[in-house]
C-alpha cells in the first residue's frame, strides 16, 4: 500500500485518539504562565517574564508528553503500518498547535520585557522534544500503552531539579543579564540536536522485535486474525 493511502486511512483514528483534553488543558496553564507577570505586575521585568516562559514551556511540555498514549497500542502493533508513520502523524497534528501557542504565549508577555525571541525558543524546544523522545523511548522500551504520566513526571522533576544541581558551567537556566547566556544557549542547542537525533531512532521499530513479529506472522496479522 502507497504511503500516501496509509495517511489518509491512518489519519481520522489518529485523530481521535490523540489526546487533546490534556494538550489543552496544558496549553490553556501554559497560557496564563506566561501572561502573569503582565497580568499582575504594574511594571514587569525581564526576570519574571523569563521565568514565566520558561514555566509555561514546561506546562505545555507536561501536556505534550502524553502524546503517544494509545489504549489501543496492543492491537495496532499487529498492524504493517510501521511505528515511525504512525508517531510521526501525531507529532505532525502536535506541530502546529505547538507553534501558534508558542507564538501566542510571547505576545502574551510585554514586548519590552520579552526575553530573546530566539533563544528562549530554542530552550522551549528543547523541553518540548525531551517530553517527546521520553515518550517515544518510554513506547520502544516497554508495553504499557500510557506512558504519558511517567514521561511527565520526570520531566517535571527533572525541570525543577536542572537548575540546583547543574555545575556552574554548565548551567542552562540562566538570567538574560548573565554574561553566561550565550554560552549556555549553545548549549541548550547541542542539548536540542541530541535530543532530536534520540527522537528520530527512538520512533523506530526495535530490531529483535520486528524480525520476530515478521517471522511469527509474515503477513501482518496476530493470531486472533488468523483462528
């Protein structure tokens, strides 16, 4: 079957199945993160309108790491639709409702206190694609089918543990008045490519696992399609 058919016959269940309560209800956080200082400051700083991207890009991230949760991931497995299609729709519908809440949450914050537009990007980036490629790695390696929550969970400690335990130099979560800033958004960069290459192999299928289930079923079927 074409590639093209498989999307358009895969992409009404995907769909349904994505999790859009929770990426809501995270962007909607994300939002209001990212407004407060606006909201309840008479004079906001870059400070808190910093701190306040940067929480936001963590609730959206929350949010986003339940992406690949799929009740039914037990029954599509036995499916010939290779992983890396059906994970790369999802992440193509997550992609532009990530891009205009982003977009939305800088307009969100007083221009003249706005951090760098494109640093500050980058780091919500690379948030976002840590919860992703946790999600993708948390699908490859184990069974469960709701990984979302255990994804989320460590991301949220990991972005409240970052900052404390990070060497000085090599700290991430800097201030946009240190003179540390450009190199710790070089950083946050090469964290992003990492990330990123991580993502790409962890939405393959593992090799041990595809050969097995071809051999067991070389036509594509399970065993209750076959009794």
């Amino acid at each position: 079957m074409p590639v093209p058919e498989k999307v358009s016959e895969l992409l009404w269940p995907v769909v349904r199945t994505m999790p859009w309560r929770m990426i809501a209800a995270a962007a909607v956080l994300g939002l209001l993160l990212a407004a407060y200082p606006g909201l309840t400051d008479d004079e906001p700083n870059g400070w808190s309108a910093l701190i306040a991207l940067r929480a936001a890009a963590v609730a959206f991230a929350l949010g986003a790491a339940f992406l690949l949760d799929d009740p039914a991931r037990h029954t599509t497995a036995a499916v010939p639709t290779r992983r890396a299609l059906r994970h790369g729709l999802r992440l193509a519908l997550l992609a532009p409702v990530a891009a205009l809440w982003w977009t939305a949450s800088l307009l969100a914050v007083p221009e003249p206190v706005r951090p760098p537009v494109g640093d500050i990007t980058v780091e919500a980036a690379t948030i976002l694609a840590l919860a992703l490629t946790g999600a993708a790695l948390a699908v490859q390696r184990g069974d469960g089918a709701r990984p979302g929550q255990a994804v989320a969970g460590f991301l949220l400690g990991s972005a409240i543990l970052a900052p404390l335990l990070c060497p000085d130099g090599w700290a991430l979560f800097v201030d946009q008045g240190d003179p540390r800033w450009a190199a710790a958004h070089d950083r946050w960069t090469v964290l992003l490519c990492a990330v990123l290459l991580t993502g790409a192999v962890a939405v393959t299928e593992p090799v041990r696992r595809s050969v097995r289930r071809r051999l067991r079923f070389p036509s594509g079927t399970s065993d209750r399609s076959r009794g």
